[in-house]
C-alpha cells in the first residue's frame, strides 16, 4: 500500500496561516517534543494536552518511529492526524533505520528545511545518519546569513566537551 502523506510544506501552510491570523506577530509559541517512538499512549496523551494548547505548531525533532517501517509511518501519521495544531517534523536515527530515510522523505518530503515568521528563521535539520555532510553545512551557513533571529533544530546534540552520549559527530565542530 501507497505511505500516506504528511508533507511539513502543507503543515507550514498551516502555520503560515495560523501566523497571518495573530493579533501580536512578536508574540507566540511553539512545542517542540521528540523520541515519540514506541511511546504509542504517552504520545497519545501528549497530543491531547497540546490540543489545548494556544500554540502556534509543533515541532517532532525526530524519532517518530523506531525501525522505519512504512506500517510504522503510518500509524505515526494516522495519529498525528489528531492534532489541531500543525504539526512538523524532523528525522531521527530510529527513522532512518532499513529503508526508513526514503519512507520518510515520501511522507514528510525533504529532509531539512528553514522557514520564517514575521522576525525569527526557524531552520529544521538533519543528523539523523550521525551529523552534517558540507552540502548540509553550507546550506545552513547560508540560512543562517540573516538579521532574523534563528531557532535551530536537529534530532541529536553534538559531541563536545563532556557531552558524549547520544550525539552527532560528523560536522559537529564547524555545525558550532
């Protein structure tokens, strides 16, 4: 059976839309969650407390499904699906593992990915496969070149100083 489609460019029209609609443009939220994978009830309840939430979107920071399976991605977006904020995601190590990278980029589309609202860039991304490759790198530099202040967001920390255990080590001293 054909993956369904949760692409984060029709969740950011949701965003944009929601954003459009805001009295204070200099004054909004957003979540940010992640490792949701086989934590099926947990990430249940999370959803139905973000529902009540005023925020403007959410944002997965990966690990959506532990052994990226498309029956898996499925029922990730078959619960999702409940959210009444837009909900946007970002891959993890668990999402890629198998075949998983091209289920997810055939559900979610690109795998990194940088979007604005009023003065913040927000710039989604992807250490999934252990860190940065230069071409990721530059296109990070480049969406970093503004006066807008920028949120960054990747599934993994990287390794340095004592910070070692569930990290990223490739590109992580020029990613600083």
């Amino acid at each position: 059976p054909a993956l369904p489609k949760h692409a984060n460019a029709t969740e950011l029209d949701k965003v944009y839309r929601r954003f459009a609609g805001l009295e204070d443009a200099t004054a909004f939220t957003f979540c940010v969650m992640g490792d949701s994978r086989d934590g099926d009830r947990f990430h249940k309840k999370l959803l139905r407390q973000l529902n009540k939430e005023e925020a403007l979107f959410v944002l997965n920071n990966g690990d959506l499904v532990s052994r990226g399976l498309p029956e898996q991605f499925t029922a990730f977006v078959k619960m999702i699906a409940k959210s009444k904020l837009p909900y946007l995601v970002s891959p993890g190590n668990h999402d890629y593992k198998g075949e998983g990278e091209k289920h997810y980029e055939a559900v979610f589309g690109p795998r990194y990915y940088a979007f604005d609202l009023g003065a913040n860039r927000f710039v989604v991304l992807d250490n999934a496969s252990g860190g940065f490759d230069d071409a990721q790198l530059d296109w990070m530099d480049g969406q970093l070149d503004t006066k807008r202040r920028c949120f960054v967001f990747a599934h993994a920390p990287p390794a340095l100083g004592q910070w070692k255990l569930h990290c990223f080590r490739g590109g992580a001293k020029r990613f600083m």
